[in-house]
C-alpha cells in the first residue's frame, strides 16, 4: 500500500514538472526572479521555471559593482527574457527589463504631468541627451534652463567641450513632454519643470508677503513700462511710475537688469499672483519735505516745463513744480508769457508761497531781478 503511494506522488511530481515545461518562456518578457548567485561572471536567477536564468555580464550593466556587492542570495530582481530557450537555459537581460520598466515608469510620468530627476548623458547640437529610469531622452535648446547656450560644444572648440564635458553626470529636473516605445523616443523639459516649481514657490512667497513690507531683489528685465525683480521665487513689477518722484523716460535710466536693489511691496493680488512693487516709496516725497530745502524768499534755479495765458509753469526739482503767474513775469505789463520765455529756458526765480498741502509753489520772475538792473535774458537748455 505504502509503495503504491509513493508511485502515486512520484507521478503526481513528473505530472506536475511535464505540465511546468509547457508553460512556454516568450521572449520579450518580463519576469521576477529570485536570486540564486551573482557576481562579475553574471547572475543566476530562479524565475519559478525547470531551469534557471542565466543574465550575462553584458546585459547587467546598470548594475554597479556597490549594488552587486550587496545582492544576497533571495534577493528579488526583474529581468528581460532574451533567448527563452537556448541549450543552457534562459538567457536573460537586467538591462532590457530595466530599460522597459523605464519606458512605463515614464509615461506614468507623463500622464500624472509630475517632475523627474535625470542624469546628463551627454550633448549633441540640438540639446542634451538625459537618462531617466534607465531609459536615454532628450532636452531640446529651447527647454533647457540651467544649461546656456554658450555651454554647447558647437565647434571644435576645446574649451567649449571642457565646460560640456564638466556637465555630464550631474542631475537635471525635467517633464516628460512625449513617450514613444515604439520609436525608441523620450522628450523632457526643464523649463516646463522649472515653471512650476516657481509657480510653488511663487504661492508661498506671495502668502509670507506684507504691503509696506521692503525686500531685496534682483532686476530680471527692464521694459518700456517698468522693471520687473526677482524676489526669490516671484517676479513684481515696479511700473515706471514708481521708479521715481522726478520724471522718468525709461526704466534703465534708473535700474539695470541683473542689479540687486531693495524694493517697497506697494500691493499684492493674490488672486491674479500679481506683485507691484515701488522703488520711490523707499524715500519721502519730495513735497512732504519741502520745507527742509526750501523757504519762502529763496531765490533759485528753474527749468520753464510749460506755458499758459495766465503763466508759466517751472520746475524746482524732480516733482516740484510752481507757477510763475502773468503778474510776476516782469516789472512791466505782459500780454503773454511768451515774450519773455519759453519751454525749457533755465530761469531764477523767487519762492513767493509754499503750500506743500496743496502740491502748489508760487514764484517770481520780476522779484528775483534786481531793479537797477536790465531784464535778464533767457535761453533754452540744449
């Protein structure tokens, strides 16, 4: 009875091993398997077949002499299946399965739109070629940030190739833009990666932002209708306006990209992420310190900016402006102030009233001319 039991279980085995040989390794796979040995001379993995796999020192190269000094016997590991079938067993790849669990860890990339980290695998003309996941794509000029275009090896150039050569090895976070398999074609981007991180950081610098509060930042870019400063992580804009109290025709008269200045938080919109800043907030008015510089009965210099019927409008200093009225034009009767000057003559005038409530001053042509003497003679600035 006890061998018939035994014959029964021994048949039940080869059953059961004949039924393993059928179930067919295809190349192209992927399996898991089970560590039985490695090292230098390749690894031999159980992959819950008759036989075991066989990976070869060529196809384990992503794996570094640290990573295979610490494989232990019942570690796990995927592999590739290259030859299900060759006379010593299967013959598998590290390197393929890597590289196709590559391929999907990137479009899972793609469709959840999240940043990666990629290593710089070299240059070309067009960009920079960057492994991510084991898997060889690339950075396009134009979706490159950190890395200038000076930095390509364009030429023969030596030093060129140094500066690029120097590159290679470190770490890039990109986007993955396009995944396709098929044609063995990854494309990343920095600058999409970049974008949003600085919209992150944009966010929580805008909620620790205060109106009134002074920050120091760098000038990014001037324009015809102001500057834009960085803050460190959100760019605010100081529009010309608020460049100075004195008239300003352009920006770079006051400001130069690149330039670290400190800037007034004059308002914040946190619904539009908009930050205005000022550089003139940063001092008093010129009004409201008028009477440190000036008094009444002072006799100073004057640029005529404008003319009326009634008078002539001079300025004292950036925003300080007075009206010379018709009556203090001279010491005889004048019809128009236009007999005795013109826009932009540089003039002395005498301070009749300061009302720096009012932003008014009132000055004197006549009084600041000596009677005894001629009429002066005016002429304009070039």
């Amino acid at each position: 009875m006890t061998q018939n039991t035994q014959d029964d279980s021994s048949q039940e085995m080869q059953r059961i091993l004949d039924e393993m040989e059928f179930e067919t390794l295809r190349r192209g796979e992927i399996v898991e398997g089970t560590d039985m040995r490695a090292d230098l001379d390749g690894i031999f993995l159980d992959i819950g077949h008759k036989e075991e796999g066989f990976i070869p020192p060529n196809e384990m190269r992503t794996i570094d002499a640290e990573e295979l000094k610490s494989m232990d016997e019942g570690d796990q590991l995927i592999a590739f299946i290259l030859r299900p079938d060759s006379q010593d067993g299967p013959i598998l790849s590290v390197d393929r399965a890597r590289g196709e669990e590559g391929w999907r860890e990137l479009q899972k990339y793609l469709e959840s739109d999240s940043p990666v980290e990629g290593r710089i695998a070299g240059f070309n003309r067009g960009g920079c070629i960057l492994e991510v996941e084991n898997v060889q794509g690339f950075v396009p000029m134009s979706q490159l940030i950190t890395v200038s275009r000076e930095q390509f090896a364009m030429s023969e150039d030596s030093e060129s190739k140094e500066q690029t050569n120097e590159l290679i090895g470190s770490t890039l976070t990109v986007k993955v833009l396009e995944v396709n398999r098929s044609r063995n074609r990854a494309i990343f981007s920095e600058r999409s990666a970049l974008k949003e991180q600085r919209e992150e950081q944009k966010a929580i610098l805008i909620e620790q932002l205060q109106e009134g509060d002074i920050r120091k930042g760098r000038v990014t870019g001037v324009s015809s209708f102001g500057a834009f400063v960085d803050l460190g992580g959100a760019d605010g804009l100081i529009h010309i306006s608020e460049l100075s109290w004195g008239m300003v025709t352009s920006p770079d008269e006051i400001v130069n990209v690149g330039e670290e200045i400190d800037v007034f938080i004059l308002r914040i919109d946190r619904d539009t992420m908009k930050i205005a800043l000022s550089l003139r907030k940063l001092s008093p008015e010129p009004w409201e310190t008028i009477h440190e510089r000036y008094n009444v009965g002072d006799v100073v210099d004057a640029t005529v900016t404008k003319l009326a019927d009634f008078g002539a409008f001079a300025r004292l200093e950036d925003s300080i402006e007075g009206l010379i009225h018709i009556t203090e034009m001279g010491h005889d009767a004048v019809a128009h102030p236009g007999e005795i000057i013109t826009e932009g003559d540089s003039v002395q005038v005498t301070i009749l009233r300061i009302e720096s409530d009012r932003r008014r001053l009132g000055l004197s042509l006549k009084q600041s001319e000596s009677v005894d003497e001629e009429p002066t003679s005016y002429t304009s600035e070039e």
